[in-house]
C-alpha cells in the first residue's frame, strides 16, 4: 500500500490529497497492433531504426523484416535457414545486429539494401540470445545456453566469450550501463550479475527467495536496477551499492509470468504479464510506488518477450506470440 494510502487509512490526512496523487499518477496509454503476413513465425524482439521504421524478426520463420508504420507496409529479407533469429537491435554504425540463437551467429544487416554480412561464433560456442552495444561500440550479448557472455568487436571480427561462475545460470536479460557496466539476469537462478568490461569480472547478487527467477531488467538514472521475476510474479529494485532489494507483486499476482520489459523517458517500468489471457501491459512509477497503467492487448499477445522504449515518439514497440507487431502510444 502506497505510503498516502496507508495514511488515510489510519485517518491521518484528507481524501483531497489522494484523489490529487491518484489522478496525478494514472495515465493513459492506446495500444495500435499490426498483424505480420507471415503466419506463426513469432514476429519479436523490434527496433526502432533511423528513419522511424521498425525492424524485427521472425524467430521461427528465420527473417528480418521491417514495417512502416505511417503505411502499414512490410517487407521481408530471408536468414539462412536454422538461423532462429532472436533479437536484432540497431547499432552505432545505423546498421541491424541479429542474434542467429540457433546457428551461432551475429548477422549485421544493412537497412538500405538488405545485404548480409556474418559473424560465426569460435568454438562451437552457441545460442547468442539478448545484444547491447556498449560505449566502446563492442556488442556485448547473453548466451543462454551456453552459460556465457559474449563479446563482438565488429570492426576486427573478434569474439571474447566470459563463462559464468555458477554453472545453468542461464543468462537471459542484459542491459549496459552508462559506465560500460554490464547488469544480466541469470534466469536458471534467482540472481542478477554485473560484469566489469575491463576485468571480466562477475559479481552475483542474490534474490531472497528460493522461486525467484528473474527474466528482464533495466536501469535507472539513479543506478538502480530492475528486474521482472517471471516465477515468482514480481517487480523488484536492486540498490547495487548496499545489496538491498525491494519488491512489489504484479497485478496479477503470481500468475502474471511478467516477461517482456522496459524502462520509459520518465523513469516508469513498464512489463507484460504473459500468465493471463489477453496478455496486459502495466505500468509501475517510482515516484509513487505504485502501479499506473494496467492494459489488455488487444489481440491477446499470446507473450510478450521483449520491448524497446522509443524515446523520440514516447512509445514502447513489441512483438507478439499472436502474430502482430504492436506500440503503445504513452498519454493517448
């Protein structure tokens, strides 16, 4: 219970107060879905390029594909096959980076003309799962299945790849700080981890509970780090230099599976509960400790399993299970 809650309960201040925080807090969210002509390939995982397109891939259907919004128009460019692309971002370069999960590869895609260029992970090293560039320009990504984390200097084609200290950690969610600090969930585990760039080093930090499973994370202005638990059914906040954790229950409680996750331009979390039928977006503000959006997709997500924040036209892009692309649009 919010803290101006709790003190109206006790009778300690006037409704006003809380109809004003409560009014000041929700917002209003529309959520627009296009549906991908490339029926059950898991469209997912979009980026939001240069120009306003949006890029994505279709996981099962081994494509890169990009839509225009202002048409509605796709267009599709085939991967090799076995490729089972999993996550493309844009990088530094304006170029598409895509996680080939199934053939060990980084494929970097030119958006103008489509052209191809590979990159083979050593050593029958595999399963390159979730990518962020640094801010040396390496591409660092999670290696789920492989227990790792890589490393991609694309201008001299050079791998590093990092085994992890505990062994199925299974690291999944990855985001970089703006230090260069690495921050990772190990969803085999109820632990986060950072890695230090410059000493490959891995510090783990420990849930308190035997059933979490943290899934995605993003980090705050202030260093904090945020987490879905998808087992569990929670929210959480790490506070890196004491160690300290504090979590909220999803709306949906423990059936709520919250996967896909992001961070907006105001500091509010934003994840989809994937365990209730139709999938909901929610909303969590920081500054209220408290939950301010709650929105069914439309065409039911099916899951959710990641989702990109575009701060130019304050919008979170995402992929459905459902066969769609979708954005929703924050305060229409």
């Amino acid at each position: 219970m919010p803290v101006i809650r709790l003190l109206i309960a006790l009778g300690l201040v006037a409704n006003a107060p809380l109809a004003l925080a409560e009014a000041q807090a929700k917002i209003a969210v529309s959520i627009k879905e296009w549906t991908v002509p490339w029926e059950d390939t898991r469209p997912r995982d979009p980026t939001v390029a240069t120009d306003g397109r949006i890029w994505f891939v279709g996981q099962t259907g081994d494509y890169i594909a990009r839509l225009d919004p202002e048409s509605g128009e796709f267009q599709r460019f085939d991967l090799a096959r076995g490729t089972g692309p999993h996550n493309v971002i844009t990088g530094p370069d304006g170029k598409l980076y895509v996680a080939g999960n199934r053939n060990a590869r980084i494929i970097r895609v030119d958006p103008a003309s489509g052209d191809q260029e590979t990159f083979r992970l050593p050593g029958g090293n595999g399963d390159p799962h979730t990518q962020q560039f640094g801010p040396d320009d390496d591409l660092w990504f999670t290696m789920q299945g492989y227990n790792a984390i890589g490393r991609l200097n694309p201008d001299r084609s050079e791998f590093d790849v990092i085994k992890l200290p505990t062994e199925r950690a299974r690291p999944y969610g990855l985001r970089i700080a703006p230090s260069g600090m690495l921050w990772f969930t190990q969803f085999g585990t109820r632990k986060l981890a950072r890695l230090e760039p410059g000493a490959l080093k891995v510090r783990e930090y420990e849930i308190q509970r035997d059933d979490a499973r943290p899934r995605r994370l993003a980090i705050a202005d202030d260093g904090a780090i945020w987490y879905v638990d998808y087992l569990g059914g929670y929210l959480g906040r790490l506070d890196p230099p004491s160690g300290e954790f504090t979590e909220w229950a999803a709306p949906s409680g423990r059936k709520a599976l919250p996967y896909g996750m992001t961070m907006d331009g105001e500091g509010r979390l934003w994840f989809v509960e994937t365990g209730v039928n139709p999938n909901r977006l929610v909303a969590f503000d920081p500054a209220v400790s408290d939950y301010v959006a709650n929105e069914p997709i439309p065409g039911g997500g099916g899951a959710v399993r990641h989702m990109v924040y575009d701060a130019e036209r304050d919008a979170i892009w995402f992929g459905t299970d459902a066969n769609t692309i979708g954005v929703a649009r924050i305060g229409e």
